[in-house]
C-alpha cells in the first residue's frame, strides 16, 4: 500500500517521524500507533550545536589545566574541558562540542567541548533533519497544506504537559520540576502502592522519553512493601526507556535515580525559557496553516505580537508561503496562550 506524506488514511504501525519545517523552528516527532514517542523542536538560532568544530579563543583559565573559558568567533563561551599543557590563554582553538547551551534557573550552563583532534577544520553541528535521518526510523516531511499530523498525534497536548510539569490522571499522575542538580519527578495518585509504583515508573519513563529529558533524573516512586513490587517497578523503565542509560535500583523509600547523556535543552527547558517565543511560533505555526493561503491578519497578546514585529524575516517567509500579506493586531484582551487568524 502507498502513501503521500502524512497521508490521513494510513494508520502508522511502525514508528516514524512526523516533520515540520516551520517559520523560526522545525519540529519532529516519532510517532507510533497513534501515540508520540519523541518530541523535538529546534529553534533558529546563532548558539552551537552538539558536534559542531568550531574556531575561538581561549580567555580564560578557571582550573590551570582542567577547565577554561573558550570565546568562540561567534562571541559565544564554551566551556573547556581539559586545557591541553600547550594551549595558553590567548591561543586560537578548534573544538569540539559536546553540549549546547542550556537555560537554568538563575544561571545559564554555556555550551561545553574539548580541543579538537588535530587538522579538524571548523563546521557546523548536524541539523534536527540531518539527526532524524540517522536514526533507524523513517522521515515523512509534513507541509502545511497537508493535514496536521502532529497535532492528530496529540502535539498540544505534549507542549501543555511539558510547560506545566503536570502529566497523568487521578490514579497515577506525575509533578516534574527541572532544578540544576537533576530533574525530579513526583509520582502521586488514589492507586495502592504495589499498583501505583509500576503505574507512577512506565508514566515517567514515557514522560522522560517524550519530552527528551536528559542528566540526571531522580524519580520518587511510593514506598513499597517488598523488594519484588520494587523490581516490577523498575522493569517498567528498562522495559520502556530507550538505551543508553544508567539507573539504580528502586531503594526502599521509592526512589531511583536515572542518568542519560545530556547534550542540548529538552522540551521542557525549551518550553519554560521563554513564553513569548513558544507564543510567537505558535502564532506563525496557525497562520502558516490558516484557510488555504493568502492574506491573513494575526491576532495576538501584545508581547507575543511585538516579537513579530521584530521578526520581519519571519514575516516576509510567511507571506511567501502564504502567497498574501501578513498583518498583524495586537489584543490586549488575550493571554500569551491565545490567539486567532482574522
């Protein structure tokens, strides 16, 4: 049986990508019997990516020998780990990055690398498109003529769950909170403990796969009787998050803790660093989709519709693919969450 491109007849068995090449962002997710898996958005931006060589200077020695500041061309910091003997402050470096920059609380981790093998000639790190491709798994792009395949996936709904922290039902449902030492997630619910371990553990696990979250992941499960409710319950998570990681044992007051590679922002850090940009893409996203081309006038809360002000290479992409001209309308009357085409 063929199919075009997210073809609203073909009901997907075997897990693929859903991709959208947005205005300002490109978005993905690995879908599978109607449900998504993995959720990615990639935002423009001028920061490095992970696997990136990039050119920059040394400025700065923190730890002689072990730990440095690196100004990239760019202007961007990187942190650098370890200092070669020979690199001196002020050496021209090539390097590698292993993690891209990531918001927390309070602070901002800078992006991270090492010194490059040498000859290594600087290049950019692998777009979201040229990441999804390497996967197993196959890539159906989704235009935006064509039906919303993400949003019939449940995209919003992921979004909702990610900015708020809150996924679940009264049985079992989950509170994560993103901290600088590890992301914590507390399972809660009206379900017994033997019942709610197993329940509360294949939730975070969906949880930490959907939203991409990485590092260190503490999960605080009810206290259970035995060491074999214990062990169902972590089967759930070996059971449902994807290798490579490392986990402990489920102790006897519920907590086991989860490590995996952490190399950019997950959705939830994307999500929370800032409202006005999530509202502006969605904005962009629903007048890209809006009626079947042509003029459209955004309606928006005042922030989100200032920001586009600003953007006008957003703008003039928008009515290239529309085909019309883009106007936009503030509205003090809306929340940043609301927003309509006119």
């Amino acid at each position: 049986m063929k199919r075009g491109p997210c073809s609203a007849l073909w009901i997907i068995l075997v897990a693929e990508w859903l991709y959208e090449e947005g205005i300002g962002e490109c978005r993905a997710a690995l879908v599978e019997k109607g449900a998504i898996l993995e959720a990615q958005i990639e935002r423009e931006s001028r920061l490095v990516l992970p696997g990136a060589a990039a050119q920059g200077r040394l400025v700065r020695t923190l730890i002689p020998k072990k730990r440095g500041i690196v100004r990239l061309d760019s202007g961007e910091e990187v942190l650098l780990e370890p200092i070669p003997p020979k690199v001196a402050e002020g050496s021209v470096v090539v390097v590698d990055i292993l993690r891209a920059a990531i918001p927390e609380e309070g602070r901002a981790k800078l992006a991270k690398g090492r010194i490059a093998a040498p000859g290594t000639r600087p290049h950019p790190g692998p777009s979201l498109l040229q990441r999804l491709r390497e996967t197993e798994f196959p890539v159906v792009p989704c235009p935006a003529h064509t039906e919303d395949q993400l949003e019939a996936h449940g995209w919003s709904e992921l979004l909702e769950e990610a900015a708020s922290g809150e996924v679940g039902s009264e049985d079992a449902a989950l509170r994560i909170f993103p901290t600088p030492a590890m992301v914590l997630i507390d399972v809660d619910g009206s379900l017994p403990p033997a019942q709610l371990g197993p329940k509360g553990a294949k939730l975070a696990a969906l949880a930490i796969r959907r939203m991409g979250l990485t590092g260190s992941i503490g999960i605080d499960l009810p206290t259970m009787n035995n060491k074999d409710e214990r062990l169902i319950a972590a089967t759930q998570i070996d059971k449902l998050l994807p290798l490579p990681f490392d986990r402990t044992a489920v102790n006897g007051f519920g907590f086991i803790q989860i490590i995996r590679k952490r190399e950019r922002m997950s959705l939830m850090e994307l999500l929370r660093e800032d409202p006005v940009m999530n509202a502006a893409m969605a904005l962009l996203r629903k007048a890209e989709r809006h009626g079947t081309g042509g003029a459209v006038t955004i309606v928006g809360a005042p922030a989100a519709i200032d920001m586009l002000y600003k953007a006008t290479d957003w703008i003039r992409q928008l009515e290239t693919r529309r085909g019309g001209k883009v106007t936009l309308r503030p509205d003090a009357s809306l929340s940043l969450s609301a927003g309509h085409m006119a």
